[in-house]
C-alpha cells in the first residue's frame, strides 16, 4: 500500500512535469487530463488519487473495473475510462461501467457498442486505438486504415461519439522514437480531423515513462500509473 501522502506527493509532481512540458512547447494555455491508470490497485488507492485530483480513473479489463465500481464511494465523482483491449463479449458491461473507451479498433467492435446503445442515452464518447508503435504485440488500428475506421464510426454509429485517437510508443528511452511516434499520432488526427471535417480534440498519449514527450508533442490526456502508485503490484 502506497500511503496517502506519498500518492499526493506524487500527483503533484506529476502535475508540475505537465506545466513544465507545457511551457516548453509553448503551450503553457493547454489542458491535459491526468488519467490514473489503475489496473490492481486498490479501492482505497484510487480514491486517494481521485481525493488528490487526478481527472480520470483509467481500467484495462471490465471485469476488475465492476469489482471496483461496487465498493466506490457513492459520494466520489469521477470519469472511469477503459484504456484497455476491449473484447466485444464484454462491451456491454463496459458500456455500463465506463463513461469512455478510448480502445476502439475495429469495425465489429464499433457495430456491437452501436447495437448496444440503440436503447440507452448517447452517443457514448470513444477514442480509436492506433498501432503507432507497429508492433504486432500492441492492439490498435493500422494507421493507414485509421482514416476508413473514424469515417464509419462517425458515419454508421450514431450511438456513439469520436472525440479523438489514443496510442502507444514504444517502451524505449529512445527520444527521438517516442518523439516521432507521439508526433505521428498528432498529425494523423489532424490529417482525418481535416479530411473529413470533424473536431477531434482529444489525444491521449503518454504514459508515465514518456509523458513529458508526449505532452510537449500534443497530448491532450496522459495515461500514468507507476509515476502515481509506484511500482505495479503483480496480478
């Protein structure tokens, strides 16, 4: 157990990097979310962090988010977002459980959240997932048919909303290789943002080993959970 003030300490922290990267880049007006990235942390944890004031509580798997969910303080707000694989026989607890998925990659998985919310209130916020690494172990759209998949999200999925992309760099402490993954990102937003003439304003990039980077190169939500919680707990 991470204790309170060492969590604090480290939201802070996190938070002063962010301005920092700002201020590099010129960008000192910008605002980016921190998203604690929770995956077998504790209740008791992840309510500090909130208490701390991260902006998002991120899940990797539906199921530990439920478990979660019934012991959250009903008195706590806060955004739960799946930043994890998203399997379509669990999309329907995930749409219940998360108030965003920012892994949506593929056009069955967009089909299945579109039947899913014909009867609920919408549309319901998603990010496409992009493979900017090229890394066959990473999920994610190919960036080259990111374009045909945000154009049938928007197009055929009423039910749902496309704010943005999400993606990960590879894990390098090569600069100039997250540099140039961050930026591929930014720009491929931008280029299908202008293509088909929607706002797309969210980028979330960034991780806790290379959020600085990422943040001076767009990122408009950061993933972290080591630079919160410390090292992560085994599963």
């Amino acid at each position: 157990m991470v204790d309170s003030l060492s969590i604090a300490e480290r939201v802070l922290e996190t938070r002063r990097k962010i301005e920092e990267a700002l201020v590099k880049s010129g960008q000192g007006k910008r605002t980016v979310r921190l998203v604690a990235v929770t995956k077998t942390r504790t209740v008791e944890e992840m309510v500090e962090a909130v208490r701390c004031g991260v902006d998002a509580i991120g899940e990797n798997r539906v199921q530990e988010a439920v478990g979660k969910r019934l012991q959250w303080p009903e008195d706590l707000d806060i955004s739960w977002h799946m930043v994890g694989y998203l399997q379509r026989n669990k999309a329907k607890k995930a749409l219940e459980v998360f108030s965003c998925i920012q892994s949506l990659s593929t056009k069955r998985l967009a089909d299945t959240l579109q039947r899913l919310m014909t009867d609920k209130k919408g549309p319901f916020p998603v990010l496409i997932e992009a493979n900017i690494s090229q890394e066959e172990s990473k999920h994610g759209v190919d960036p080259s048919d990111a374009e045909e998949l945000a154009e049938y999200v928007i197009g055929s999925c009423p039910g749902l909303r496309l704010e943005g992309f999400m993606g990960i760099a590879p894990f390098t402490e090569d600069e100039g290789v997250l540099r140039r993954s961050f930026s591929r990102l930014r720009c491929l937003r931008d280029e299908i943002s202008t293509r088909l003439g929607v706002n797309l304003p969210e980028l979330s990039m960034g991780m806790s080993n290379d959020f600085e980077i990422a943040v001076e190169e767009g990122s408009t939500m950061i993933r972290i959970g080591t630079a919160l919680f410390g090292g992560r707990k085994t599963d």
